[in-house]
C-alpha cells in the first residue's frame, strides 16, 4: 500500500480539478479520484502517494505551510 495527503471531497468534479490544479501549480503531484458516497458521488482530491507515512506527513506539512490547506493522511490501496 501507499499513503496520500487528501485536502477535499467535493460533489462538483470542476472543483475538485481546481484544487488538483492548484496543487500542480505549487509543485505537488496531485489527482482526484471518484467515490460513491452513501449514494452522492464525490470527487476526492489527493496528493501523493508516498510510500511510507513519514513522508505521506512531511508532505502534509509542507501543504499546509505552502498554501494552509489543512488534510488528512489516508490509506491507498
């Protein structure tokens, strides 16, 4: 497995391609994935992966710090 930073789940895909642009834009590899949520289709926007938590929270901080975006590190399969 790998471990990702996601900074947001939206309803609308154009605003989850926002803040992955944004991401991009400051030099953080980023995507959106698809899930369905309690039957809502959402749109999740993280950044990553990396290949072990030490990293997966360094990357975090430096989010935070860069563009104060708060996330959360998650599990990816």
């Amino acid at each position: 497995g790998a471990w990702a930073v996601q900074l947001g789940a939206f309803k609308p895909d154009t605003d989850a391609n926002k803040l992955r642009d944004r991401l991009r834009n400051n030099g953080f590899a980023s995507f959106v994935d698809k899930v369905d949520s309690n039957g809502a289709t959402l749109w999740r926007v993280r950044a990553g992966p990396e290949v072990d938590r030490g990293a997966a929270d360094k990357l975090r901080a430096n989010i935070h710090e860069r563009m104060k975006i708060e996330g959360i590190i998650v599990t990816m399969p």
